[in-house]
C-alpha cells in the first residue's frame, strides 16, 4: 500500500512539476510574442517614417540618384505646342511637371524620360509620354556639376485631380529615390 502510495505521489509530482514548466514556456512564449508584435510595430512605425521623409513638395530638395530634383510646377493642359507640330492628348489631359536635375556626382549622368511615373490617389500609375520637343525630357545626359531644367508629360484622366498625383523615379538598378508630392506643402 506504502509503495502504491509512493507512486501515485511521484506521478501527482511529475504532473505538477511539468504543468509548472508548460505555463513558465506559456509565459516566455507570450512575453516573446508581445516583443515580436512591439518589433513589428516599431518597424511599421520607422518605416512610415522613413518613406514620410523621402516625400518632398513642390519646390524642395529630393534625390533621384546621383540627381539632385526639384519640381518646379505643374499644370495641366489638352494640348502641347511645339514651333512645327502640336500633341493632344489622345483621351484624357496632360499632366505637366516642370523639373530640374542637378548632376552633383564626379561623372556625367544619364536619365530617360521613362525613369518616371505618377501615381495618383488610388495607386494606379502612368508612364511618362515620349514627346519629341525641345522643352520635353526625352533622354538626357548630364555632365557632373550641371543642371537641366525640363518638362515631362504624362497623359492622364481628364477628371483627375493633379494636386492628387506623386512622381516617382525608378530603374531597374535605382536605389531608393524620393517620391514627390505634386502640391505645395
């Protein structure tokens, strides 16, 4: 009886003693949790920061590469003039956003009107057109410590809101670049 009596103590023990260290386990198992969940907060919350910084406004300094880009304006028009041609927009109106680039790197640099797209509120995006124009960007080669003030164009719907739209810049090498809102700030 005494030693039936003794290993049903043993079992009621070891049963305790692993509950024990199961609701330890469940412990660190939360408290890991909880730091997991507060990680991935604060690196949503630095990353929304990070990409709230690399946001510019009209008229301020942001990157696109070894380019330093302002926009200057926008405006929207139906037409552009050229001194021998026109173009119209085929079936919404054009987006106009007047920049300039400055090479601040040691060697010349080479940016293509299709570096860039607008995205407008919904995240839809639209390439740049291709305008064969004295004032429109096309291909550019620029020399290390010279500007170049251009024009790009992008055709978009004819009831968007162009104060609603973001420039983008990227390649299939670029690093990260800033994103510009097209409204002052």
């Amino acid at each position: 009886m005494k030693k039936s009596l003794f290993i049903v103590l043993i079992i009621i023990l070891g049963v305790s003693f692993t509950g024990c260290n199961n609701s330890t386990n469940s412990n660190q198992n939360s408290d890991n949790e909880n730091e997991n969940t507060e990680e991935v907060y604060n690196d949503t919350t630095k990353a929304k920061e990070e990409a709230e910084e690399k946001e510019k406004f009209i008229g301020e300094h942001g990157k696109a590469e070894e380019f330093d880009l302002v926009v200057n304006s926008i405006k929207e028009t139906n037409r552009i003039d050229d001194e021998f041609s026109y173009y119209e927009a085929e079936s919404g109106k054009y987006l106009v956003i007047n920049i300039t680039l400055n090479n601040n790197s040691n060697d010349s640099g080479s940016i293509s009107n299709s570096d860039f797209k607008v995205e407008d509120s919904n995240g839809a995006e639209y390439v740049s057109s291709t305008l064969i124009h004295d004032d429109f960007m096309s291909w550019e080669t620029i020399n290390p410590h010279l500007e170049k003030t251009t024009n790009l164009a992008f055709e978009i719907p004819s009831d968007a809101n162009i104060n609603e739209f973001k420039l983008k810049y990227h390649t299939f090498t670029s690093k990260e670049t800033d994103c510009f809102i097209l409204r002052e700030k």
